[in-house]
C-alpha cells in the first residue's frame, strides 16, 4: 500500500523544488496545469513555486506518494485591508500528478486544507475549476462544495473556450 502524505511548505528542502516542478509539468502535459496550457521552461516553473512561498497570503501545501511530491494546492487569504471577506479562504492550484492518482491523496490535501482553514478562523472556501476537470469537480462536489456560478469564456484551450465553474463551502455547515 503506498504512503500518502501532506506538508505545509513554508520553505523548499533539498530536491523539492525539482520534485514540485516535475510533478506540474506532468499535471500540464495531462491537461490540468492550473493556467498553464502549454508546458513553461523549467526555470519558469521554479521561479512561479519559489515566488509561492514568499508571498504572505499564500501558504503552500505538497501531497507525497511514497516520499516523493505529487501534487500541490496553495491556501489564498485575503490581504489584511479585505477586512469584510477577512472569512473567506480561496483554495488554487490544486492538482495531483497523474502516475500518484487514485491512492487518495487528493481526499487527504483536500480534507487537511480545511482543518487547516477553519484552525485558521475561516468560515467559508471558495475556488473555480475548469468544467472540464472531471474528477476535480467529483472531489469537491463530494465534500460538500456548492457551485454557484459558471462563466462561459473561463479558459482558452487549442482556441476553444472552456467553461468555469465557481464553487463555495461553508465550513460551520
């Protein structure tokens, strides 16, 4: 049985770096690469993760399969002068690499996300998704998520237009 795990990453150890980006160019190369359509150079990649976790209101979480990195989601809060939507976390970035799929770590990312959301103080997560991330939208859909809204010209793919669908948890329910 392979081991699942989850970290928060307030700075990257050795080879992490390497391992985040590798596992983002396979989620890119299969058609999830949270914006990314075609796959950036290498040093885009690492700059995009290294600039993550310098950034205050964003707090990045790493998913392992057996001790190597899979997946990603990062945590948004609203910057400090967003006192009215001070309760509200935005979740982002969310992908697990496709060879790691299947074992639950999505299930546990997700899961330990909130925990980490409502020890935070949040009462509410909202995040949007391509409708054409299937299995994404069954995650969410299956953890209580409301969609409450869709915007027609969400992403542009191969010059076609891809719906998204903006979802909303109330996690006092």
């Amino acid at each position: 049985m392979p081991k699942v795990s989850v970290d928060w990453v307030p700075e990257f150890r050795r080879g992490e770096l390497a391992e985040l980006c590798a596992a983002t160019e396979e989620a890119i190369a299969s058609g999830i690469g949270f914006d990314w359509v075609r796959q950036p150079p290498r040093k885009t990649l690492e700059a995009f993760w290294r600039g993550v976790v310098l950034i205050p209101e964003r707090t990045l979480m790493i998913g392992r399969l057996d001790d190597t990195i899979a997946g990603t989601l990062q945590m948004v809060r609203p910057a400090a002068n967003n006192e009215a939507g001070s309760f509200n976390v935005i979740l982002t970035s969310f992908f697990v690499a496709p060879w790691a799929r299947g074992h639950g770590l999505a299930r546990g990312m997700l899961r330990e996300f909130e925990d980490r959301a409502r020890r935070d103080g949040f009462t509410q997560v909202s995040l949007d998704v391509r409708e054409t991330q299937t299995a994404a939208i069954a995650l969410y859909e299956s953890f209580g998520y409301t969609r409450w809204g869709i915007k027609g010209h969400y992403a542009r793919v191969d010059n076609q237009f891809i719906r998204g669908f903006f979802y909303t948890k109330d996690l006092n329910a």
